[in-house]
C-alpha cells in the first residue's frame, strides 16, 4: 500500500479504474468528515472525492461497502422493513381515521394493507437494489478485496490517500505534481 499526500484539495485522476487499470466508466465517491472544538463551538470539515472505476469493480466496491456482505445486508434489511411497518401502521391509522371506520373491518383492512404495502416494498426495493452490485463472478487476481483508494486525511493545504494498487499509485503520483510518498 501507498500513501500519497497530494498537495492542494484537486485531486488530477487517471482515467483509469483504481483496481485493474481498465478504462473507468463509473465513480464512487469516498469521503471524510473532520471535527474540531474550538472552545465554543465544533467545526466540521468534510471533503469527498470520487475514485474512478470500471463497472465490474465499481459493482465490486459498492457491494463490499456494505458490512459483513450478505449478512449485514439482511441486517440493514430487516431494519428498514421494521421502519417500513411502523410507517405502514401510522398510515393505516391515518387512513381509517380520514374514512371515520373506527373499530371496524374496514379499520383493520386499512392497517393490514398498510403495513404489507410498506413492509413488501422496503422489503423488495433496499435488497434489490443493493444486490445488483454482487460481483457476478470471482474478481481476477489483479483485483483488491478493500476499496483501493481511500482517503486517509485532509488538510487546508492537501489530501492524503492510501492506495492499495502500486501501478495506480504510480500513475496518481505521474499526474499530481508535488507528490509526497
């Protein structure tokens, strides 16, 4: 691994993928939030950059942003579905008090289909969307499992990155003048 420190907050990307070298099409951004108490107050900073990838490694890097992989996403799925049923339940409620059922069938119907809409499509959608950037096949050997750039620290004056692939290092390092390894 690299640690490049990039001087000034511009970052010059090869438009190239991070992880395998081949043309990027897509990004992901990666960012870093920063505190300081200055005795009455907190500042924050943030700074967020956007790495360059391919489409099988931009799948690849999304998907292993989500913690523990498939466990982690029934995890965040189960979450989201109990929020949705919560909202379903409110929304019942809301809406057997608009049509004044109280107490009645109609009540329970309204709750009931509340709560199954809310819950189905939470249920449905965050999975979904989240499982199409599970690599489809074994990434090649000059693939990383970690995300290879990430950005490790920031200053008023530059950007420090820590970049797993040398050969994109190389390249960051060609394309931003002033380069600190």
């Amino acid at each position: 691994m690299a640690r490049l420190q990039i001087r000034g907050t511009t970052i010059v990307w090869p438009q190239v993928c991070a992880c395998c070298l081949e043309e990027a099409t897509h990004s992901v951004e990666n960012d870093k939030e920063k505190s300081t108490f200055v005795g009455i107050a907190t500042i924050r900073r943030r700074l967020a950059i956007k790495v360059p990838y391919c489409e099988p490694c931009h799948r690849h890097v999304l998907w292993n942003a989500i913690p523990l992989g498939i466990v982690g996403l029934l995890v965040v799925g189960c979450v989201v579905s109990l929020g949705a049923a919560v909202v379903g339940a409110l929304a019942g409620g809301i809406l057997s008090e608009l049509f004044s059922a109280r107490g009645g069938l109609i009540t329970a119907i309204c709750l009931v289909c509340a709560l199954v809409a809310a819950v189905l499509s939470w249920t449905l959608l965050y999975p979904g969307r989240r499982l199409r950037n599970r690599p489809r096949a074994p990434l090649g050997a000059g693939h990383f499992r970690q995300a290879p750039v990430e950005l490790a620290d920031f200053g008023k004056d530059d950007v420090t990155l820590e970049v797993h692939n040398p050969a994109y290092a190389n390249l960051l390092a060609r394309m931003n003048p002033g380069v600190a390894s």
